[in-house]
C-alpha cells in the first residue's frame, strides 16, 4: 500500500510561501507526488508553482497508467505542456513576468517508482538504511562543482546559489530528467525543496527519516521544525511516499 505524507512551512524569513504540494491518485491507483518551488515576481513564483502542480495532477486524476514506461511518456508530454503554458500566462500578464518553478515528481506503483524534475528541488530514497539523492540539481553551482572549479563545500555559500538552469517557465525548451527505481517494502521517498536541503546536512535528513516511531506525517513535520530551528532562510516544503508492507494497493 503506497503511503504519503507532506508539510510545508513560509520558513522564519520570507514573506510569502511560493512552493507548492501534492498528492494524487489516478483511475488505476498509482500514486503522483508533486513539490514545486516557485520563483519570479512577488505573486509570480506562487502562481507558477500552483499552477504546474494543479495541472499535473488534474492530467494525471485522468489517466488509468499502472507502469513507469507509460508514466515516463506521459509525464514527458505533461512537463513540456506545462511549461509553454506557464510561459503563455507570464506573456500575458505584466505582474507574472519572469514567473517559473522548480518541480520534482515521484509517480510510485507496488513495486516501482518513476523521478523527474526541472531545478535544485529534490528526491531521495531511505532503503535498508541507506540514504540516497536520486538527482542531480540543475544549478550553476553544481555545474562549476561538476567541472571542478569549485567544491562541494563552497557551493553550499557560492553567491551564486540560487541560479537555475532549468525549470518550468523560464526557456521555451526544457530536459527534465527521468529516473526509475524499485520500491521495497518500507522504502521511503523523500521530495523535497531547497530551504530543507540548504538547512539541514543528508546525516541530519537520514536520522529523522529513520525514526520508526514518528508517524510518516511526524517525521515531515520534524524535518521542518529541523530546518527552521537552524535557520529557516527559505521555504520548506517536504513529502514522503512509502510503499508499506508492500500490500495490494
């Protein structure tokens, strides 16, 4: 049986919560896991990040897929839609100009699941113990750390580190990229967006997500308290899926 939970917290400095989340099931039960963070404007980053969650999982309410081969198509279709139009919606409005959104997608069925994002929002898996990023940001930091010029460690306060090169609304063509894992029993798949990632370390992550007596929906809310209690510089938004047991869904 897939499991989800997600929270999401303004943080202790913003003035407004622009990440966005949720949960979906469609006709055949599969599970969609959307987190957006948006960006752009005063209103614009709020606009962009409902509106590609909103969308996706209206699309995906429809569809009746049970495996990552058709999810992957789909999604594909849905992320390029999408994004051209975002693009139309800030052409039209003056106050929306600029306006984009990161977004990390987790489509999970009984035994697998199926990544995708645009941006430095993003995923990982808590699997006998093991805790792993299953993407790669899309940054200019991380391409500088890529190329060597700079270190892990020096990205984390480059002052460059909010520059995306990719994400929903900001070029007319986008690469998202796609990723398929196995989904054991009590696997947990953690979507997340940056104000968790730039508070907390991945031990500090892991810790929490290894607490067996929190409640899915306890463990979002302590990573979040987590975050804001050693900062809180951005928003937080975090969601969990977990395929427990591995029953019938």
């Amino acid at each position: 049986m897939i499991k989800t939970a997600y929270a999401s917290s303004i943080g202790r400095i913003r003035k407004s919560n622009q990440d966005f989340v949720q949960v979906f099931k469609n006709k055949s039960a599969a599970t969609m896991a959307v987190v957006c963070d948006g960006m752009g404007g005063h209103q614009g980053g709020d606009v962009a990040s409902t509106m590609a969650v909103s969308h996706l999982g209206h699309s995906f309410s429809m569809t009746d897929f049970d495996d990552c081969i058709s999810a992957h198509k789909w999604l594909e279709v849905q992320l390029n839609t999408e994004n051209e139009t975002i693009l139309k919606t800030a052409d039209r409005f003056p106050d929306l100009n600029g306006m984009g959104t990161t977004i990390v997608v987790a489509i999970a069925f009984k035994h697998a699941a199926l990544i995708a994002h645009l941006g430095d929002s993003r995923a990982y898996s808590y699997t006998n113990g093991q805790f792993t990023q299953l993407v790669e940001d899309h940054s200019l930091v991380n391409e500088l750390v890529k190329m060597g010029q700079i270190t892990k460690q020096q990205a984390k306060h480059h002052p460059q580190k909010n520059i995306i090169t990719q994400a929903l609304g900001v070029s007319s063509t986008i690469d998202p990229e796609f990723r398929q894992i196995e989904l054991h029993d009590n696997d947990i798949i953690l979507l997340c967006t940056d104000g968790l990632t730039n508070s907390l370390s991945d031990p500090q992550i892991q810790q929490i997500l290894a607490t067996k007596d929190l409640s899915l929906k306890d463990r979002c809310h302590k990573l979040i308290n987590e975050a804001n209690r050693l900062g809180g510089g951005d928003n937080i938004t975090v969601c969990l899926v977990t395929n427990e047991g591995g029953g019938a869904q």
